[in-house]
C-alpha cells in the first residue's frame, strides 16, 4: 500500500552534514507517523527520530538529538532528516519506515560512512 524510497547517503568526514530524504508513494493519505532507523553490522535496528503525522511532534534517539533533526513535507510526500556534526558511529545503513494502523512499511535503506 506504501512504497518508500531513501536517497541521500554516502561517505562524510566526522563533523561533516548529509541529509537524508525518503519519498512516499501510494497510500501516502493514510500514513500517520513517519520515522528513520539504523542498523549498524552485527547490531539491531535501532530508531533514530520519528515525526508525527502533522509534524508537531518529534522524537530523538538521546544520541543524536541536537545534532540530527527529522521533518516532513506531506504536500511532498517527504521525509528528511538532516544529519550535522557526524561522528564515526553514526555509521549505518539508514531506512525510512512510516507506520499505518499498526503495519510497518520499509525502505531498501541508504548507507551511511562517517570516516577521516
């Protein structure tokens, strides 16, 4: 019912900026709210931000809060979240999820490389 699609990873020095845009198709009237996570190698997927359906709300991992901020464009279809002063475990592959009447609907996910 919901495609989703990221875009926007790639390589950064630590202290570099990227920001990520995930693009909704489909039923995209129906999703509420919308969230990033991360999956490091050999580690679980973990949430990094989430944004509720208005924009009005906005949720942080503690480790990345002040640092990364997640917004939406519903006029878009769009989520973004603009990631600043990168560290080196901030390294993962990043995917977009957006959640309706309690099914999760994924991205193929994007890489992300914070290395000197």
């Amino acid at each position: 019912q919901v495609q989703l699609v990221e875009s926007g990873g790639g390589l950064e020095q630590p202290g570099g900026s990227l920001r990520l845009s995930c693009a909704a198709s489909g039923s995209t009237f129906r999703i509420a709210r919308m969230s990033w996570y991360r999956q490091a190698p050999e580690k679980e997927r973990e949430l990094v931000a989430r944004i509720s359906s208005t924009g009005a709300i906005k949720n942080y991992q503690a480790s990345v809060k002040g640092r990364f901020t997640i917004s939406r464009d519903n006029t878009k279809y769009t989520v973004d979240l603009q990631m600043n002063s990168l560290k080196p475990e901030d390294s993962a592959v990043y995917y977009c999820n957006a959640e309706l009447n309690g099914l999760d609907y994924w991205g193929q996910g994007t890489q992300v490389t914070v290395s000197s």
